[in-house]
C-alpha cells in the first residue's frame, strides 16, 4: 500500500500540481474521497510526440474517474482531486500525440486512497504502444501476369508496412520465405511463376514497433482473363475507342447497366488503369472529350464504371494522339479556291442509349454525395503525381507575413513541402505520407513528428497545404440544396473518417452544374467553426478551370486574414524514394 502526505506536505506539493479547491464542496471537506499524485518515467526523448497525458483511475467498486493534462516536460507530475476512498485502486497514466491517438501507456495498482490525504502514487514507467493489427477484412490479393498486387486498409500512427511472402499455407514474420516493405497501403510483388499459389500476410510498424500479423491472404498469378464482376458491381465498360482533335482525345464506350457515373483514366505511359493513372475525370454520360492535351503525343486511357458505392475493374486500355484532322489540315493549306465538292450522302449513324438517369439527391441534381466530393477533388488536384507553388500571405491589421512553398505530391496520399522563402524558413521539408507528418529543421540531425491540424502561417494548417484531396480524410455524408444567396448552391458535408483527421467536418459549397467551389467551412471535432474560405481567381490550369487563391478568414479573430495564392501548378513526377524521412534532410540539396 502506497503511504498517505499528510497536511503539512499536502499544502508544499499540491499548489505545484493541482488546486485545492477540488477537495471542497460548498466550502467543506470532502470527507469520503482523497487525491492521488503521480509522474510517468519516459522512455528516450518524447517531448516532440506527447501532447496531452490522461489520468485513469479505477477499481471494481468506483465509476471511473479521468482526466486530461497538457503535456509540460518530462518531469511534470500528475494528480486528481475527489478519487473515492477504498482500497485497490489503479492508475493509468497515458501519452497522447497531438492527433490524440496515444502512443504511450503505462499502470500501477494497488493503491489505497484515504479520505481527505494525498496519496502518492510513485513514477509509472511509461511504454511505446505498439501499432495496431491491420482489420481482419482489410487485406486482399489480386492477381496479374507474374505478379500480385497485395492491398490493405491504413492503420493509424503506422510509418510503414511489412509484406510477407511463403510459398506454403502460414505465412506471417515468424515464417516467411521473402519480405517486402512499403510506406503505401499496396504493395505489387513481380517475378511469381504463373499458376503457383503464393501467400501473404501484413504487418504494420511505427517506431514503437512491429503490429501482429494480418489474416492471410493468397493468390495465383497468372495471364489476366476477363472474370464476370463480383454480384452488384457493374461490369467494365466494353468497346471503348478514342477519336482524336486538335489537342483533345475523345474517348467513348457503351452503356453499363446500372451505372451512375464513369471514370476516366489517363495515363502519360502504358498500363492506363483506376490503379495507375496521371489524371482522373469523371462523368455521367458515355463519352468524354478530354483537353488540354499536346497534340503528336501518345496518351493512354481506360474507364470504368461505378454505381453509388462501387467501381468497376477497368476497362481495356486504348490510346490516342491528339492532333490537327487531315482536313483541317487541307482547309488550312489550300492557296486558292476550289470548286466546292457535292457533300456526301447522309450515313445513317445508330443511336446511343442515354445512361439510365439515377435518383437525385436534391432538386435536379443527379450525382452523389460520393460523386461531387470527387468533381471537388478534381478542382484541387489535376492528378495524382504534380507540384503546385504556393504563396501564402497572413494579415493581421496592418502588418503582414508571407511565405512560399513548393508541394510536390505523389499518389495523392504522399506530399512534400518545400519551403522557399523566408530565408530564415528556407530547406525546412514537411514529409506528409497517410496521415502522419514529420517537419525537418535544416542543421537538425532528425524530422520530428507534428500533427496535421498544426497552423503552418495564420489560419492555414499543415494538411491545407500537403493534403490535395479531401476523399483520403473525409466521408461526403450528403447534399442539400443553399438557396439562401443570390444563386442556387450545393452544399456538402463531410465527416472526418478518423481522429487523425486535421478536421471534424467540413461543409464545402458548390456551384449547380458546373461545379465550382464556392466557399468552405471548417470545424474541429466538437463543432465549432474554425475559419472559413472562399474559392477566388479561377483560371485555366492544366486543362480546366482551377480557384487559384483561397481566402482564409478566422472565425474568432475577424481582423485576420490569410491569403493562398497558387502560383503554378504542372503534372510532374517524384521518385518514390524521397518520401522517406530518412531521405528529408537531402530534399533541399535535389530541389534547391
């Protein structure tokens, strides 16, 4: 049994930790409860992840008690007022990071808490909490020519993935004939012998260690044969072909029964596919004129089709050039008039059936709260690999702050930001992969783990400038109609999918029709409303019209404003390699 601080000590100790005011009620003794103090022992240099500390009290014949602390040092100590006297008591005291997922833990038990004394809890050695086990419906296997594509849900505070191949039934990390790594949630394993059957198992790993083996999973490679799609999903659309224009490509295809929309996938190389793509767009008819292009290059494309919750596997590749028509040519070229030629008898050309039309969600809107998340998406990225130039401009009365950076994304779940100016910021790299984030400080021996939602300048935050797409973090719930302004808008709302989340929800406006971004609202997890922005300045970029400045206004400090000003934007690729923190501090020497 831990012994009691009697009075004389209790008056010493507790201004420094808590207020005496908790063991008072109406102005008298709490005659049936005690507090109890305590300190963590942390392992190594922990001041950069923890946060917040919770303190845990329980015991099979108390309701249990809790509460959150700021995280001060390492030497801080802890304490509650009013823990119920009795006997067998336990402390729990945990880490949490600045997501508020915990990532120490440590207990003691035994304790005896005595009405009215400060009971001393001594120092709880604190551990890692390792990363948790990948779900049991996560992980899934498909398989290709020679290979397989191993693919699986995130798990939060995991920094990267461990695949496990075995040639027999049982594979984990403890039985394996070869195993692979990635910071992605897929992983492609090529070099496997057609009609083998090989097995997999994955695990997920953060620095405090490595999570239990997933279930297994197993496939055989073998040449891709067209498979009938799983029950309810469509089927991928079938005789797609391309016609090419002056710096477009129009690609078209049948119908699918019971499809609401289409994807289209654009690809600079072969092997166009919903899994390999440089650009996406999408639409609810069965043809799509892509622009933009550069006419005498090859793009290649594929589609595929999708319901309300569904996609399709993709559709057979085709490619097409872009370029002047022969006629056009001609027309162009001719130096003096000819006489003109009889024009061609009228060929009879079938029509196509128009997709089936699909329930709308408001008044005369016919695309999902799914769907018009992904038409905002394509607002903000152009692609899946690209770089964007920021300048970012915080005002504050007079006085004004500005800061410029370069975001170089790969895959939409990996980004880079590089920062450019001021000088006294310049070689500072913020590595973004999933939904962890590290910051690096030139003349620094290691990144440091920062949180999304941490305020880069003014009111914009880490995830407003490395996060391109909302659909990663954010489940579109439902639409509604706004007609409270001068135009009818649509409005969205979206739900955060995890804590890890730099928001609770968001409700994004759009235009009807044209779908434009209007405005968007922004609100931590308890709902009250952080800042707002306004989508402004919209010009041509890469093929559409993008907003190319965002006003940021404080909900709560009014006389602040901050300015995004997107000052170029190209598709551009990254090599895979640099999105690694051991790779961070050599960011600046390859893109000065």
């Amino acid at each position: 049994m831990k012994k009691a601080i009697y009075p004389v000590i209790f008056i010493l100790l507790v201004p420094m930790i808590i207020s005496c005011a908790g063991l008072k009620k109406g102005g008298k003794a709490v005659k049936e409860a005690g507090s109890v103090i305590a300190r963590a022992e942390w392992p190594g240099d922990v001041s950069s992840d923890v946060a917040t500390v919770r303190m845990t009290i329980s015991a099979p014949d108390m309701n249990t008690v809790s509460q959150d602390f700021v995280f001060t040092g390492r030497d801080a100590m802890f304490g509650m007022h009013t823990v119920p006297a009795g006997d067998d008591r336990t402390v729990v005291l945990e880490g949490l990071n600045s997501g508020n997922r915990k990532i120490f833990e440590g207990m003691t038990s035994g304790i005896s808490v005595e009405a009215g004394q400060v009971i001393d809890g001594g120092l709880i050695a604190m551990g890692p909490v390792r990363v948790s086990r990948l779900s049991e419906t996560s992980i899934r296997a498909e398989a290709g020519d020679g290979e397989i594509t191993i693919m699986w849900d995130s798990v939060a505070g995991a920094d990267s993935y461990n695949i496990y191949m075995n040639s027999a039934p049982g594979a984990s990390r403890k039985n394996f004939d070869a195993r692979k790594s990635t910071t992605s949630n897929s992983y492609t394993w090529t070099g496997l012998n057609n009609g083998a059957t090989y097995y997999f198992a994955v695990t997920a790993e953060n620095s405090s260690g490595e999570s239990a083996d997933s279930n297994e999973v197993n496939a055989s490679p073998g040449v891709t044969r067209k498979m009938p799609p799983a029950a309810g999903v469509p089927a991928a659309p079938s005789q797609v072909k391309t016609e090419a224009g002056d710096g477009t490509v129009t690609i078209r295809w049948d119908s699918v029964p019971g499809a609401e929309s289409y994807g289209i996938y654009m690809n600079r190389s072969p092997g166009a596919s919903r899994k390999n793509f440089d650009a996406r767009k999408s639409t609810t008819s069965n043809s799509y004129t892509w622009t933009g292009l550069k006419n005498g290059t090859t793009y290649y494309f594929a589609v595929t089709a999708e319901d309300r919750d569904r996609e399709s596997q993709s559709s057979r590749e085709v490619r097409g050039i872009p370029g002047k028509s022969a006629a056009a040519a001609a027309a162009t070229a001719a130096a003096a008039p000819v006489a003109a030629a009889p024009p061609p008898a009228p060929v009879a050309v079938p029509a196509v059936p128009a997709p089936k039309p699909t329930a709308p969600v408001v008044s005369g809107e016919k695309l999902t709260p799914k769907q018009l998340l992904r038409k905002a998406d394509d607002l903000r990225a152009p692609g899946k690999n690209f770089v964007q130039d920021l300048k970012i401009t915080f005002k504050k009365g007079d006085k004004e702050s500005v800061n410029m950076t370069s975001v170089r994304v790969k895959n939409f779940k990996k980004s880079l930001v590089i920062y450019r100016y001021p000088p006294t910021q310049k070689g500072r790299v913020i590595l973004m992969v999933d939904n962890n984030m590290w910051i690096y400080f030139p003349g620094t021996k290691k990144p440091v783990r920062i949180s999304p939602a941490q305020q880069l300048l003014g009111q914009v935050s880490n995830a407003d400038v490395a996060r391109v797409v909302y659909n990663l973090d954010y489940t579109a719930e439902s639409i509604e109609e706004d007609n409270s302004g001068k135009k009818p808008l649509l409005k969205m709302l979206l739900k955060a999918k995890s804590n890890g989340a730099a928001y609770g929800s968001i409700n994004l406006w759009m235009t009807k029709g044209s779908y434009k971004l209007v405005k968007a609202k922004f609100f931590t997890l308890s709902g009250r409303l952080l800042k707002t922005i306004y989508y402004k300045g919209y010009k041509q970029l890469l093929g559409r019209e993008r907003p190319t400045i965002l006003e940021v206004h404080d909900a709560i400090k009014k006389s602040e404003t901050t300015i995004m000003e997107y000052m170029d934007m190209r598709v551009e690729d990254t090599p895979d390699k640099y999105f690694q923190k051991t790779f961070m501090q050599r960011i600046p020497r390859v893109y000065p």
